[in-house]
C-alpha cells in the first residue's frame, strides 16, 4: 500500500478479495513471505488465517518469540494445517 492509502481500512477486504479470487480460480495454497521484525504485519497475515511454516519458525525462532511476545499470537505450526488460506472469512 502506499504510504497516503494507509491506515484506511483497505488491506483486508483487497487481499480477502485476492485470495476468494484464487480459490475460485482453483488454487488451494497461497505463501507469502514477510519479516518477523514486521510484528504488526505477522499479526495481520495470521489474523488472515496465514501460518508460519515449520522451516520459518525453525530458521526464525526469536523473531517468531518476538511476535508472539508482542501481539500474544501464539506462532506454532500445525502438522497438516500447512499455512494454507482456505479464502474464508
């Protein structure tokens, strides 16, 4: 998003739309890659629905802590959940 369409309430819906978009189209997996020193926007994904995966959690261990110390998520990975968005709400 650019900096002056921020804080307007439009990530949501427009990536909610994406992934509906591509569920329709078929696909079942959707991956996408963010920083752990972005806390807020790993809240955000997982609040989507968005799992870390087990080599992420693995490979970023205190960034993961540092996530869940800070949003109070708790970033464990799930044997079959794979970090798959279904595209429901």
């Amino acid at each position: 998003m650019k900096s002056e369409a921020q804080g307007q309430g439009l990530s949501k819906p427009l990536i909610t739309y994406v992934l509906k978009r591509l569920l329709a189209l078929g696909y079942t997996h959707v991956k996408l890659h963010t920083q752990t020193l972005s806390w807020l926007a790993c809240k955000f994904y997982y609040d989507l629905g968005f799992r870390p995966t087990a080599q992420s959690l693995t490979e970023n261990r205190f960034g993961w802590k540092m996530v869940e110390l800070l949003t109070g998520v708790k970033c464990v990975f799930v044997a079959g959940d794979t970090c798959n968005r279904d595209g429901s709400d």
